[in-house]
C-alpha cells in the first residue's frame, strides 16, 4: 500500500468557527483535521501534527522545525511521499524553504485551503485529498516542493497567492501550472528542469526585509528600513529601478556589507541593466547590488535567507 506521512502546520484548513461566527486558523490538530476530512482509504496516512498556527504567526525558525520533520519522514524507504498542510497567506513562502532544503526526490506537497472545514463548500476536503494522491505520484519525483490548489498543481518556485479568498487562491504568473488532479489521478505536463538544494543543519536566520519601491519614497524612510535589517530585497519597479534620492541610502548599506537584493514588482520578467540613469539596475548592480533576476521579492528574500544560513555567497546566488 502507498504510504504518505501528512505534516499538520494550521491555517484555515484546520480552524474551527469561533461563538462570533469568525474562524480561528490553526485550531484543528493533524489527528482531527485527518478525522474530519475523511482520507483516501487505498493509501496509508501516518498524521504529524507539527504546529497549530494561522500562518502568519510561523518564523523562519518554524520552518527549520517543519524541515527536520519531513527529514524525518524520508528516513523510511516505505513512504512514497509528504503533504504538508499550511496557512494560504504564507504558504507560498514556506514552500519554496521546504523546496531549497529538501534534498529527497521524493514528492513533498503543501496545501491549505480558503475556507474553513466546517463553511459551507469549503475546499478544504479536495485540497487535502489531492495533495495526497499528488505525493505519491511517481511523475512528481525530482520535482522539488510542489503546492497543490483547487486541482492544480504548482512549482514552489513561482506559486503566489493570487486572490484573497476565492477557492481558485494561487496562481504562477507566466509559468501556468505544472499538472491537474482529475476525479484522483495526477495528469503532470511539465517539470522544472533544475533543482536547487541546500543542505542546513543547523541554520541562523538573519534579519532579512523587504522594501517595496514607490514614486516619491523618501530617503529618510528607506534609510530608516536598512538602519533595521541585516540585509534588504529591494521590490523596485519595472527592471529594476528606484527614485534617485534612495541611491544614497542603498550605496551605504552595500559599502556596509549588507546585501541588495533588486527585483521587480511586475508579475512576469526579469530585472535587467537596460536603463544608465540615477538608480537605474545598471546603475544600482555598479554599487554592488545583486540582480534579483525574476524573483518575486518574497521569494528572493526567502532565497536570502536559505543563502545566509548556508553561508553562500549572496552576490551570485541569484545567476
Ligand atoms: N486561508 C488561510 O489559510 C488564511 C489563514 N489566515 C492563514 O492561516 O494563512
């Protein structure tokens, strides 16, 4: 029989509904959310709750928790396959860590869901069941971490949440979905054709921020941002350019050895060198700012951090 070890985290998908009628993320315990859910039969579930959180309430340091977790899981040759079960809001986030750290080929699948078990058509029933099948699906082995929402399946790399509420939550803008699941079977059409891993051990997350770049956003401001943080994404507009007063405050952070990461808040391309003016890339990558190529700031910062703790070499970390 298929075996799949399910890692609870919280999140809508196991709330309970509060006297007030309002939801409580991160109620439900895995043995619970498993109970209420009614999980497939022909495939053994082994359940872990790992945490009962609504997302927004995990640290990096959870993270590192939920990682030795599914280390743990792949130290049976009999599992086939992890789901883990998460908050929507920072899903995407903890997906792309579990798929820079997780060196097994084996299918590690996160889900969640945007209404709670308990409202009426709530997704979270077919999310949690598709997530199942999906990872002990053999077409998904070597895929890296995969999130499975509303019979779609995705890359790590690119998911982002899209809608706020609508059961049809993530999206991976310019890169579609990578399959379907249709009545229980896994239909995969594409694959990333690069992994990239990193082995922590004991990992020390700095303090990594993000800035989003806006017309007119004064020096004082992102000066008062890099005065906090270890090192900054900088989420800057088009390919990759800010207002010339904040060249200043950037200049100093790079001469102070904290790392610049630029990306871009358009949803597709990259950032690219294309413009010489005052805080153009170009200008921004003479100043020792790394190009963020076309990562999503929240994915580059959560790149940062995985670099960081593995003592990489940020500059060329994103090439
Ligand atoms: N749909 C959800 O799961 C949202 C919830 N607020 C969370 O814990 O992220």
């Amino acid at each position: 029989m298929r075996h799949v070890v399910l890692l609870t985290t919280g999140g809508t998908i196991a709330s309970t509904t509060s006297e007030n009628g309002k939801l409580v993320a991160g109620e439900l315990t895995g043995e619970e959310l498993a109970e209420l859910c009614g999980l497939p039969t022909d495939i053994q579930v082994t359940v872990r709750s790992v945490l009962q959180k609504p997302s927004v309430h995990l640290m990096p340091e959870d993270w590192h928790l939920l990682a030795t977790e599914i280390k743990q899981a792949f130290q049976s040759e009999e599992v086939d396959g992890v789901v883990v079960t998460h908050g929507t809001d920072t899903l995407e986030e903890t997906a792309y860590y579990v798929d820079l750290t997780n060196t097994d080929e084996r299918p590690v699948v996160v889900t969640g869901s945007q209404r709670g078990p308990e409202e009426t058509g709530s997704d979270a029933f077919m999310n949690l069941r598709h997530a199942i099948y999906a990872a002990c699906e053999p077409d998904l082995k070597g895929t890296g971490c995969v999130v499975v929402f509303n019979e779609r399946i995705f890359s790590a790399r690119y998911v982002k949440k899209e809608h706020a509420s609508n059961i049809q939550g993530f999206n991976a803008f310019g890169f579609g979905y990578l399959g379907i699941i249709d009545n229980d079977v896994i239909f995969t059409y594409q694959k990333p054709i690069r992994r990239e891993m990193y082995e922590l051990t004991e990992p020390r997350f700095k303090e990594i921020g993000i800035a989003k770049i806006y017309l007119g956003m004064s020096e004082k401001t992102l000066r008062a941002i890099i005065a906090t943080v270890d090192g900054l994404v900088l989420e800057a507009v088009g390919r990759g350019q800010v207002p010339p007063q904040l060249v200043a405050p950037i200049e100093e952070a790079t001469l102070a050895g904290k790392p610049i990461i630029l990306t871009t808040s358009s949803e597709e391309g990259k950032v690219y060198p294309t413009y010489d003016y005052k805080g153009s890339a170009h200008h921004l990558e003479q100043l020792g700012v790394v190009l963020g190529s076309d990562y999503d700031s929240k994915k580059a910062r959560v790149k940062t951090l995985v670099l960081t703790a593995a003592k990489k070499d940020v500059m060329h970390g994103f090439s």
